[in-house]
C-alpha cells in the first residue's frame, strides 16, 4: 500500500510541475510577443480555465503529499508537503487574486502586462518550490 500511495503521488505531483513549468517557459513568452488583442485572449482564456482546473490539482497532491508523509515518515516526504503547503499559500493569496483580476479581462483596454509580468515572476517562485516538492518526493522513495 505504501507503494501505491508514492505512485500516485509522483503521477499526479509530476505533470502538475509539468504544467506549470510550461506555462512558465512556453505560454507565458510566447503570448507577452502577441498583439494586446492576442496577448488578452491567451491570458485570460487561460486563467479562466486553469483557474477552475489547478485548485482540485494542487489539493489533490498535497492530499497525497500528506499520505505519503504518513506512511513514510521520513525527512524528504514531510519536507515535500510543507514546501507544498507554501505553495499554495503563495498560489491563494498572490496569484489568485492577479489571476482573477486577469481572467476578467473583456477588452484590449483591460489589458495590464504590468499585472501579467508580476503573476509570471511569482509563478516562476512557484514553478521553483513544485520542482523542490518533486525532487523531495523522488528522494523519499524507499
């Protein structure tokens, strides 16, 4: 059962990390090359839905962090789901209020790029510590 538990957790926290990380280094530099009417579509369409995805994902991990910390009671396992609670303190209270005020956008004058370019630099923050509960994950296999 111990086995299952890391697995599913490695499953589910690695294409998070994934994800995140291509946002990062892909979507993020491709759209900010856009026009402001391409640049609003991409990012707002894109806080709208991940918006309503990430929150059941990044519970869901740190769920299965915490059971992996349980059954496996080392150092790395509890390590991984503290830096992932951090994580999501960073998530709720940084960058989802400049999420939700980017997933509102309607017009090319909503546009802020300004707004963007602080939700890229904290998601990177963020993209860092998913990385560090990954590596701390892998490291507490047994």
């Amino acid at each position: 059962m111990e086995r299952i538990v890391w697995i599913v957790a490695v499953v589910v926290t690695g294409p998070l990390v994934g994800i995140e990380l291509g946002v990062a280094a892909v979507v993020g530099p491709l759209a900010a090359k856009l026009p402001d009417s391409g640049f609003r579509v991409i990012r707002s369409g894109g806080s709208r839905w991940l918006g309503a995805l990430m929150p059941f994902w990044y519970f869901g991990a740190m769920a299965l962090l915490v059971a992996v910390a349980v059954v496996h009671t080392s150092g790395p396992a509890i390590a991984a789901s503290v830096v992932m609670a951090a994580a999501i303190l960073l998530t709720v209270t940084i960058l989802v209020p400049i999420n939700n005020r980017v997933a509102r956008w309607r017009t090319d004058d909503d546009v802020d790029r300004g707004l963007t370019a602080r939700w890229d630099a904290f998601h990177w923050l963020r993209v860092a510590m998913l990385a560090t509960v990954f590596v701390l994950l892998a490291i507490s296999a047994r």
